[in-house]
C-alpha cells in the first residue's frame, strides 16, 4: 500500500504533468503549517546549544538525494584531521522512541537502517533520539570533536554552525510545488540560506547562479552478505554468464541503483520498495530460483538476518571536489578552534 502511494506521487512530483488538483489544494495547508512551526522552533528560548561544532546535512525534498553517502564521506574528512565525530539521527521509521548509542550490529527495528549503516561504515560514535536534540546531547557525553546530523535541516531549533543541502541531480526539485503537490519540504529559496549545496551527480536544471559542488557515487566491488566474500563487479557480473539476476532496492531513489548496475554490465529483474521498507523473507520467495540476488548497502543491513543465499550488496564510496574538501576543512578546522 505504501509503495502504491509513493510510486503515485512521485509520477506527479517528477512527471511533467501538472499535480492533481487535490493535491494543488493542499500545499496552502502544508506552507502555514511549515511556517508555523518554524516560528515556534525560533522562538523557544529552550533550544539546546551544544559546545562543540555541530553540522546538519539534509535537503528539501522528500526522499532520498544521497544524504547518508555524503555524511559517510564528511565524517571520513573529520577522521583524517584526527578529529572524533559524532553522528546523530531520529532513526526514521524505527519502532522505538528510546535514545539509543548504535553499533554496527544493533537491530534496525529498533535503530533504524541508515544508523545501523553509518555506524557499521564509519566506526565513531552514532546515536539515535526522537528529539536530535537529545541525541546531540548524548554524543556531547561521549566526548567527541564535533557533531554530525544526518537530517534536520528543517529544525529550526537545531543550533548549528554548518547547514549542507544535498540535491539529487537527476531529480533536482521535481515540479517545484511543496508536499503534497510536490516533493518540496520548503520553498526552493531555502537554498540560498545554506552553507553548501552539494549535488548527487550532474544537476542539468539548477537555478540560475546557484554554487554546487557536483559529488558523485562509485562502486567498484560486490559483497557477500557476511562481508566475508568480496568480488569486483565487473568480476561478478562474467560469473553470472547470462543466469537470472534480481535486484532489490528499498531507498529514495531505486532507479539510481539499478542505473548504476546496468552502467557496469549488471542488467537484473527489479524489485522496488518503499524506502526504509523492512523486509521479511516471504518477499524473496519469488526469487528462490535466482542465481543472485543483489542489493544497496542499506538494504543489506536489513536482511543480514534473513538466511538469503547467494544474496550480495554493492557498498557505494562518495567523490568529492578537492576544492569542497579543502573548504569543509578549513571550516572545521576554524569551528573546533574556536570552540576549543
């Protein structure tokens, strides 16, 4: 049901038709109710001011742009300085409210499947919170150098020193409405306001004198699910010799993914599900004769569980521009000094 809904607006958020109307009748509804809330969030003088450098890398769309990759990669940069960051996240969709530290074998139900992978990749402290506040909080306890939100860009009461937009370029803004009538979380003039926009591939439509940094996802390797097995794609897809092949994806964007299997020779039967989907092994059942099948890296943490066989996921490494690195550095490198 859920994946029947998204499928139908996204076709009309990244479609060239005009939104239904019902759906035009709502975004007044949604703008005042946005607005509302960030004057409310200004205006709390409770807001939780955290003493060490605190960074949000979001974006304003729904769904997925490449958010986790990059937080993965700016968190890399913080190690390399020898700073210990921090990672923080609500954890979306997890059946828990709980404050939660997060290791890289914690349960998804209970931690959400982006921490899970943050954690199991970055190897420095990831914590889950209903309320970022409190998670920044936490992490502040556990004596690292600096924060990172994986989302919360539309938090007003989030005190940070550094805002990062991530866009999906092959998406970019879709039709340009905000929710319902399109994927906009906030007007498309929020971008004005960040520190950084950085683009997930070429962004062919970006508005007119808009600074991008263009990042862009590589694979070059395939995973058994223990992590124990490791071939090179092109390695894996001549061991497949032409056998059925079935790919799964439950993120914002499924089509990037294939798009990036076929683009090494991978061409597979497709399986798209809502993203965060938590998956059971009736919905593999269909794919018992398969050869292989294959997956994100997000997808993986999920199904770790499942006794699949012959199941492996592609893990993506971000590329940055030098000129965005060096900046993001000497950015930190001022904040934890003067914090310091």
């Amino acid at each position: 049901m859920r994946t029947s809904i998204e499928n139908y607006l996204l076709k009309h958020w990244y479609g060239t038709h005009r939104p239904p109307w019902p759906l035009r009748m709502l975004e007044p509804v949604y703008r005042t109710a946005y607005r509302r809330r960030q004057q409310r969030q200004m205006a709390d003088p409770g807001s939780y001011r955290p003493g060490l450098p605190l960074i949000v890398v979001g974006n304003i769309t729904v769904g997925g742009s490449g958010k986790t990759p990059l937080v993965i990669a700016l968190s890399q940069l913080a190690i390399e300085m020898g700073l210990k960051p921090g990672l923080a996240s609500t954890g979306y969709g997890r059946q828990s409210r709980a404050t939660l530290e997060v290791w890289a074998d914690s349960d998804t139900d209970l931690c959400g499947d982006e921490p899970v992978l943050l954690a199991r990749r970055c190897g420095v402290p990831v914590v889950v919170a209903a309320d970022r506040q409190a998670a920044v909080r936490k992490l502040h306890e556990m004596a690292v150098d600096l924060v990172i939100s994986d989302d919360g860009l539309q938090q007003a009461d989030l005190c940070r020193d550094l805002d990062i937009c991530v866009v999906d370029g092959s998406r970019g803004l879709g039709n340009g409405h905000l929710i319902p009538a399109g994927p906009l979380r906030e007007p498309a003039a929020r971008l004005a306001r960040v520190d950084y926009v950085v683009c997930n591939g070429v962004w062919a439509e970006k508005p007119a004198g808009l600074q991008v940094s263009t990042m862009q996802l590589r694979a070059e390797v395939v995973h058994s699910m223990d992590g124990m097995t490791e071939y090179p794609l092109a390695e894996f897809r001549n061991s497949l010799k032409g056998a059925p092949l079935h790919a799964v994806a439950a993120i914002g964007n499924p089509a990037r993914f294939f798009k990036l299997l076929e683009q090494h020779g991978i061409y597979a039967i497709t399986h798209r599900f809502a993203d965060h989907y938590r998956y059971s092994k009736q919905d593999f059942k269909s794919m018992s004769g398969a050869t292989a099948i294959i997956m994100t890296e997000k997808d993986a943490v999920k199904c770790r569980g499942l006794g699949l066989e012959n199941a492996w996921y592609v893990p993506v490494e971000t590329l940055l521009p030098d000129d965005f690195k060096q900046a993001f550095k000497d950015r930190l490198e001022m904040l934890t000094r003067d914090r310091t």
